[in-house]
C-alpha cells in the first residue's frame, strides 16, 4: 500500500466540502492499495455550451484525485502539502449525459515529487480523457 493515511470515502467526501469537487459534484467511490476512483456527474456543471463535457471540467477531476491522492502519501500531521505543477490532459472522446469515472494511480511518488496517472472513462468504460499529473512537496508556510 503506498498509503500514509489511509482512505476512507466518507473522509475524502469531508476534504470536498466547499471546494470545486464539490461544486463539481463529484463523489468518491472506491479506494485501493494503490488508486483512488470519483465520479463526477456530466450535467449543467460540467458542460459547455455544446452540451459536452467541458474538458476543464475533466482536468478539475484530474487534479483533484492526483492532490489528494498525494495528500494520502503524507504522513498525518506533516507540515508539507501537496501543489500542481504540471498538468496534461487529452480529451478522447465526448461525453453528453450521465457520469464519468476518474482513477487515479502512481507513476512515481518520491520524497518531494509524485506523478500520477488519471484515466477518466463513461459508464460504458471509455476512455473519456487521460491525464498525467506532477505534483511538487513543498512546506506549508
């Protein structure tokens, strides 16, 4: 398990309070040894005017699992936090209506850098969007 803290859905639902997965609707659904899972809704909030999913939208899912997922990395009361900084995404396919599912899984997590893996699928198990992200440990001043 590359876990420090170890996961649990209702805790990583009370980190989104507030935030933009919350506003995004999105919900954790699944936590593993090695990868989280969310989904997030494709409805008024995640679209754009042509009526698919806003591949901003997908990036906000992206991020969001890959920080916390290395918030989870972090021992409990460590005074360093996680921040972006480099993010990629390509945008596969459409999605119009229903949900799409986010998993995030590690590249690498080392000392003061991790890269995580995002793949976000349909319900029908497309992949909607791969992401990779880069994430720096820094102090939390």
């Amino acid at each position: 398990m590359i876990w420090k803290q170890k996961p649990q859905l209702a805790g990583l639902q009370k980190i989104c309070l507030n935030t933009m997965c919350d506003h995004l609707g999105v919900e954790f659904t699944e936590c593993g040894d090695d990868f989280l899972v969310a989904k997030m809704p494709v409805d008024r909030r995640t679209k754009q005017p042509a009526g698919l999913l806003h591949g901003g939208a997908s990036v906000a899912l992206a991020e969001s699992l890959g920080s916390i997922a290395s918030a989870l990395c972090l021992e409990a009361g460590s005074t360093k936090m996680p921040v972006g900084i480099e993010i990629n995404a390509n945008h596969l396919k459409s999605a119009r209506s229903g949900f799409v599912y986010g998993k995030v899984t590690p590249l690498r997590v080392g000392k003061n850098l991790h890269v995580w893996n995002i793949e976000i699928k349909n319900e029908a198990q497309e992949i909607v969007c791969m992401s990779r992200l880069t994430v720096m440990i820094v102090e939390n001043s």
